[in-house]
C-alpha cells in the first residue's frame, strides 16, 4: 500500500496529483503572497488589487461619458491643453443649453419704467408665439388686502398656461397661499428719471399723444399744467416736495406693511425676493440689453422682441420720432419727450 504523502507543515498534501504549473510553492505562507497563473505570469496581490482599481475607474469613466452625452468637461480642457483635440472637428461644437421653458410669469410693472412700451410688445408677442396674455384693468391699487391677495393668486394661477400676467401690483408670494411661485420679471429706472417722467406724464400724457393726462388730471389748472418743474422744485410745491424716491421698492418688498415705509427693512426684503424669485430685473436706460436679455432667458415669449421693437413699421412701440415744439411753451415740452420716452 503506498504511504500518504505528509504536507511539511502536518496534514494532507494540498498538491496530491503534482504541484501547479510553475512549481508548487514552498509553503502556504508563501503561496498567500503570490498567485501564479501561467508559468511566465505572476502576480502580487498589491499587483491585482491596483489593476482591478483601475478596471473599476475605466468603468465608472465609461458610464459617465455616456450618461452625460460625451466626455467629462475636464477631457475636453485637457485636449484643448494639450492642443491634439479632434473632439469638435468629429462632432461640431457643443449644443447650446436652453433654460428650461416656465409656463407661469409675472410682470408685475412698476410704474413710468417702460411698463407701457413692454405692455404692447408683449400684445404682438402674444398673437405671434401664441402665450396667454393676462392683463388688468386696475391701475391703481398696488396695495391688497389677504383675501384679495388670495383672490388674484386663484385668478391668475387658473389661467391658461403657458401664460404671462401683468400688472401694477407689489410682489405676490404664491407660495404663501398654496399655489406655485411662478418666474417674475420686471424694469426699474433711475428714481429721479423715473419723478421726472411722471411729473410731465400727469400733465401732458406720452408722446404717443393720447389724451389720458386729461382724464388723470381733469381739475388741473393751466398754470399749475405749464409750471415749470424747477420753479415747481425751487418753490416748494407739494407734488415737488414729496418725490417718492422709495416708489419702486414696494414693488420687490412685498405686501407687508413694513414694505411700504422707506428704510432698511423693507430694502433688504426688496433684494431677498429678487435674489430668490426674480429672474430678471431690467434697467430702462438699457432698455435694448434687456429686450435681448428677456430673449434668450424666455424665448418662447420673447423671441424676436428686439426686431419689433425696432421695426419702423411699430412706431407705438419703439423709440419716439423726433419732436419739434413751438409757441411759449416750446421748451417745457421739448423736455417733456424726452423725460417720457419710453414709458
């Protein structure tokens, strides 16, 4: 009977039918620290865990690139680095990113800052891209109270969508009665322009020559009409004492009473709802790089605003026409133009 072969170390031999290819090891412990797999090819397992690290890597690199449309942006630094790319000779630039395309917007305009120029662009834009235009027929009342604060809120979030609701009206928080905040726009101007503006506006309409001065001011005397605006500055008269400088503020601040006192409270709420609800805030004397602005954030409301704006053909819309006065009141009303365009 032929004798069992004993391991060296006690027990059983690990190799009865002869050692592995390459040799047998000379003992477990050694057989621990290398795997032999081919006569010619061994590794440690430092050696196999760094290559199946950088397999997994690979992996993970590859699942990236396609979950996110073609390389990872540093790839394409690193190739525009090293100056050997042929990413965009095989694939053309990049696609544009669009912003994603909001179906509730809110202007609520504040007064003399363009609000009337916007208004009727927005008329044609409306007919031409086919948006739901939402406009009031209350001028006046910026100011509301809880339930007709809930009452706008319901109106205006039942409309059609995609829709685009405008009035003069303070800062509305949707989200405040259970409904969702929708993307608010709006145009601002100097604060001194924009008294101004509305000191001829009160006594001579726009320069579009519509007669609503008349029914603003019906019981204007002509003295006070034609009083000149630094007489009216200089001797103190009350429409000039008050100039309202704090007037476009509640417009940001919101419908808390605080907002209507002027100070730092109502500032720093005024910036917060723009920083967090505001996607743009437009500068009258810019009025050009904001019709473009609005273009490329919303362009399924605002493509094409800036062409129509200047189009000769849109007068009522556009920069007003040169103006030439005559009689005693040339002057007054030469400045007058040019303090109300546009609205």
């Amino acid at each position: 009977m032929k004798k069992k072969q004993q391991h060296p170390g006690g027990g059983a031999d690990p190799w009865p039918h002869g050692a592995p290819l390459g040799g047998a090891p000379p003992g477990l412990g050694s057989w621990k620290r290398r795997v032999s797999l081919l006569p010619f090819l061994r590794f440690s397992l430092r050696d196999y865990g760094f290559c199946m690290a950088t397999l997994l890597v690979f992996c993970l690199g590859s699942l990236f690139y396609q979950l996110s449309g073609g390389p990872p942006r540093f790839l394409l630094d690193l190739r525009q680095y090293l100056g050997n790319s042929t990413y965009l000779d095989d694939h053309g630039p990049p696609p544009s990113k669009v912003l994603p395309f909001p179906s509730q917007v809110v202007y609520n305009r504040v007064g003399k800052c363009g609000s009337r120029t916007v208004v009727l662009l927005l008329r044609i834009l409306s007919e031409k891209h086919g948006f739901n235009l939402v406009t009031s027929d209350i001028h006046n009342k910026t100011r509301l109270t809880k339930n007709e604060q809930m009452e706008l809120i319901k109106n205006i979030s039942t409309a059609e969508q995609p829709y685009l609701f405008t009035r003069h009206v303070h800062f509305l928080n949707f989200s405040r009665f259970g409904g969702d905040q929708p993307v608010y726009i709006n145009i601002i101007r100097d604060p001194v322009n924009r008294f101004l503006s509305n000191y001829f506006f009160r006594r001579f309409g726009d320069w579009r020559g519509e007669q609503n001065h008349m029914i603003r001011t019906p019981s204007m005397r002509q003295e006070e009409r034609y009083l000149d605006i630094n007489e009216c500055i200089l001797e103190n008269y009350p429409e000039c004492s008050n100039p309202r400088l704090f007037y476009i503020i509640p417009y940001f601040c919101g419908q808390h009473p605080r907002c209507r006192e002027p100070g730092e409270w109502a500032l720093e709420r005024a910036k917060l709802n723009v920083n967090e609800n505001f996607l743009l805030v437009g500068i009258l004397e810019e009025l050009e790089d904001v019709l473009l602005l609005l273009e490329r954030f919303l362009p399924h409301y605002f493509k094409g605003v800036l062409s129509i704006y200047k189009d000769p053909d849109q007068q009522e819309v556009g920069p007003p026409p040169c103006f030439k006065a005559s009689g005693p009141h040339s002057q007054l009303l030469s400045s007058q133009r040019n303090w109300l365009a546009p609205r």
